[in-house]
C-alpha cells in the first residue's frame, strides 16, 4: 500500500461559535456520575477465601507431588 506523501503540519482547529469549548488533548468526554458501589457482603469474603485456599491447597499438592 503506497502512502501519501507527507504535507506539512496539520491546520489548527478554532473552536465553532456557539459551542462549548473543545476538551484538552487526553482529556475525556464527561458522562453522568457513577453511583457508588455496594459494600462487600460477608458471602462475598467467604467465598473469596475459600477459592483462595482451594487454589493454595491445589498448588501445595501439585509442588509436593
């Protein structure tokens, strides 16, 4: 695929009349706020540490083996 040469610099962009002012580079786009996120249940914690220690146990059998 053959490329376009290059031409310079790109123009500068200048805000349109009547519009909100353009965001900085890297900035993003606002949205609507996030609403908070629930606490962790005690369920939540005992099955956290479960899977964890099934994983430990399954790695020690394996190491030992």
């Amino acid at each position: 695929m053959r490329e376009r040469p290059h031409d310079g610099p790109l123009p500068p962009a200048y805000p349109v009349p009547g519009t909100r002012p353009p965001h900085p580079d890297g900035d993003r786009v606002t949205g609507p706020p996030r609403p908070a996120r629930a606490p962790v249940t005690r369920r939540q914690y005992v099955y956290g540490l479960v899977v964890a220690l099934v994983v430990l146990v399954l790695l020690v059998a394996g190491i030992l083996r």
